[in-house]
C-alpha cells in the first residue's frame, strides 16, 4: 500500500464514531452540572510555552514534543500541543480572565500530540477530556474534581477503577526533599536505569515512579514525601482526605505518585484500570498553584485534570459497556418511469426537510434491484411511486421488517411516513 497514516494515530470512521459521540455526551453533561465552560485553544503554541510550563526536564519536553519552525521569525519554533494545561493558562492570561471572574472553571474536549513509541493505549495522537479550575486552593476544590472523574465513570458504570492520590509538595519544602532523595540515590547511581541516572540531578522525584524493577528496588526505603512536607502542605493534604472520606470515595495514598509534568504543587492523583498494563492511567491531574506565575501572570492558584479518551473507550471495551449502535429507522423511495422520479426527488427532498433519513436510487434501475438497494441500506419503510401509482394520485408504503403495505393518496404520503417514522 501506498501512504499510510502516521505512527500512533488512527483513524476514526464510522463504525466507531458512535462510541465517541457516546461518551463526548457523557462529558458535556456532566460539565454542565459542575458548572464547567468549555473552551478550545489552538493546537500549536509557542514552543517557550511548554518548556516553561511543562519544565524543561520532563520526558514530555525532553523527548515527546513535535516542534517546527514557525516560518516567520528564525530560530522561532512551534510546537502541537502535548496537553491543554498550560495552553488554557495562557489563554487565561492573554484574554486577561482573571481580572473579570475570581473563579474560572474551563473543560475542553481535544487532540494532544506526544512523539513516545506507540503501543496499546498510547498514541502520538490522542484525545484528552481535562478541566481546569482557576483561581482556588480549597481542597475541597481537588476533592471535587477527583468526585467529578469518578461521578463519569460510575455513569458508564465502569468498575475496577483505582484512585490514588499523593502530595508533592510545594516549592516550600520540596527543594529540601531533592536533597534528601538525591543524598539517597547517589550511592546507587551506576545502578539506575539510564533514564534515571539523567533525572538523578534533574527531577529525582521521578526515580519514584520508574517503571524498571532494578529502580523499583533501588528505591525501596528512600525518604518519604509525606515526612517532608512543610506545614502548609501536609494540612492541605490532611483536609482533601477528609473530603475524600467523606464523600465515601475508595482512594489509596500512594507516596510514590509523581506525576509527569512539573508544575504540579500539593495534591496530585491518578485514577487507574490495571489490566489496561503499563498505560493504565485513565485519569491524572493534581494542583499546580506556581503556574499562573510562572507564566507572568498573578497569583492564581489552580487544579484540574484530564483523562485519555481512548484508554477511556479501552476500558469502556474491556467491560463490554460500550452502546449498541443504533440506526434512525430512514426511508427509500423506489420510483418507476420518468414522471416518478421526479416525484419521488421532490419527496424526498421533502423527507429531508422533515429531518427524516431518506434515499433513493437516481438511475432508474429495475423495481428488484431498487429494492435490493433498499435492504441493503436497512431501509425501514419503503414508498413504491409507479407510473401507474401515480397516475392514479395514490403511493405504495411499504414496511420492510413486517413486509405489510398500505396504499395511500399521494398528497398524504408525506403526512403518512413522517408519523409512522416518528411514532
Ligand atoms: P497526563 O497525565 O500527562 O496529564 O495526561 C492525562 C491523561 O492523558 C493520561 O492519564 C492518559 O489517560 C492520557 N494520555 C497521556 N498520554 C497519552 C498517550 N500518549 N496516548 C494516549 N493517552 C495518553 C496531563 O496532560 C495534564 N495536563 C492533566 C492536568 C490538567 N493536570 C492539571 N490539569
């Protein structure tokens, strides 16, 4: 075969379509009870965007972003987006939102692009459903996102879903706590795996979260972040459990829960569907009250968070509670002779200003072979318009399922299969 599409995409056509619109609905609907607006950001920025709101030595900077010279200025590059956060806080700052509202709450629904080695459950181009609250640090606010997350699953009824949730601290007491972990790993260095070896000076934090069994080990007994949190902290990560308990939520508290991207501050959580393997984060999000200012904007703290849509539809699978695909029951008009088919186009040229489903076939074929296009399309009711029918004002409906017939003047035809298709 000739072109194929990239690496890590796909392609959505209609057979699947339903299943997307299905849980797009699910999301707006539940966006509205929570009172979240939606918003659409370009899917290119700056690239000085990310490198200063993702962080220069997360993997996502490092390795996964698609960049290209914006063809205007030189040594000027742009970049797709590889999530939404840091997009929708400068769409923030740029429209000047926090001079208007105290509090923002935006969701959106969109491609990501993230250049990592395409495997199930991980593409080049995804699809993120994220919300993002501008301009609290309660933590009832993080508590009720995670709510938020799991109120959407439980309408798909899925099960199995495991929240987990850490603090990361804040730049109070974090700086103190790499330290800490670095004086731990040290010793160790020429053992870690060599992506870690790299974040050992740069993000030691992440070596809590490696993958590789030989960092797995390496890490057991290292300093604890909930030992190492400032006052501040440690009370914001006490009141979001009391919540969490409150409002009955099942969580684990996992220590080593470092998520991904740095501008996450106190709470940070993940909702996860194991037998979905190494990709098995549906959800993640957490606070990140330093970003508004590190993009030059004024002291806003924020929290949100996003999910992957298709590792949403993955899970949706694997549960079997994916819909049934449902077809609007459409019509197809079989016209005999030169006459009928004019009248048969005008019909259903009318069906469709009805918002009725409607077809026909334009080439004046046999009866048999319209009405084998008919079966074909599903068609559930039939008009036969012969020559003959029409000479005498009067059309055929057929229903194809019961095979039954009625004829009918032709002025009421209209009238007719609208109330029959419409109920
Ligand atoms: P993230 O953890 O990088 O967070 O991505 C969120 C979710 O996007 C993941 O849990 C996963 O379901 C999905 N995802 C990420 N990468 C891929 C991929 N390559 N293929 C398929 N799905 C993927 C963020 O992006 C943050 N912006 C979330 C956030 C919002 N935090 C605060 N507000």
């Amino acid at each position: 075969m000739g072109i194929q599409k990239p690496r890590g995409t796909q392609d959505l056509l209609p057979n699947v379509i339903g299943n997307w619109r299905y849980v797009e609905d699910k999301i707006r609907r539940i966006c509205a009870a929570y009172g979240f607006d939606e918003i659409r950001t370009p899917m290119f920025e700056e690239t000085g965007l990310f490198l200063r709101g993702i962080g220069e030595t997360t993997d996502v900077v490092q390795k996964e972003m698609y960049s290209f010279p914006t063809g205007d200025k030189k040594e000027q590059t742009y970049t797709l987006r590889p999530e939404n956060t840091a997009s929708a806080v400068r769409a923030y700052l740029e429209n000047k939102v926090y001079g208007q509202e105290s509090l923002t709450k935006w969701f959106y629904i969109g491609p990501m692009f993230r250049h990592d080695k395409p495997q199930a459950g991980r593409y080049r181009q995804f699809h993120q459903f994220g919300v993002e609250v501008l301009g609290t640090q309660a933590p009832a606010t993080d508590a009720e996102v995670i709510l938020m997350v799991l109120q959407l699953f439980n309408d798909f009824g899925l099960q199995d879903l495991s929240v987990q949730v850490n603090s990361v601290g804040c730049p109070n007491c974090r700086p103190a706590y790499r330290e800490k972990l670095i004086a731990f790993f040290e010793p160790k260095k020429d053992q870690l795996c060599p992506d870690c070896q790299e974040r050992l000076y740069k993000n030691p934090l992440r070596i809590l979260d490696c993958k590789e069994e030989t960092c797995k080990a390496l890490s057991v007994g290292a300093p604890e972040i909930h030992e190492n949190l400032c006052q501040e902290c440690s009370d914001h990560f006490d009141q979001l459990q009391k919540f969490l308990t409150a409002a009955n939520v099942n969580y684990v508290v996992n220590p080593r829960l470092v998520r991904g991207l740095d501008y996450y501050t106190k709470t940070a959580f993940e909702v996860q569907y194991a037998p979905l393997g190494s990709q098995s984060a549906v959800a993640g999000g957490g606070r990140y009250d330093g970003l508004v200012e590190e993009l030059d904007g004024p002291h806003t703290p924020a929290v949100g968070f996003a999910m992957g849509i298709e590792r949403l539809l993955l899970t949706l699978e694997k549960q079997g509670l994916l819909p049934e695909t449902t077809v609007d029951p459409s019509v197809f008009v079989v016209a005999l002779g030169d006459a009928a088919q004019v009248e048969g186009f005008k019909l259903v040229n009318d069906l469709h200003k009805a918002y009725i489903k409607a077809a026909m076939d334009g080439d004046g074929k046999s009866m048999k072979s319209q009405l084998k296009h008919a079966n074909k399309i599903n068609a559930k009711y039939v008009i036969i318009l012969g020559d003959d029918e029409l000479a005498r004002g009067e059309a055929i409906i057929r229903d194809m399922e019961s095979s039954e017939q009625e004829t009918v003047a032709f002025t009421d035809v209209l009238a007719r299969v609208t109330s029959l298709v419409k109920g």
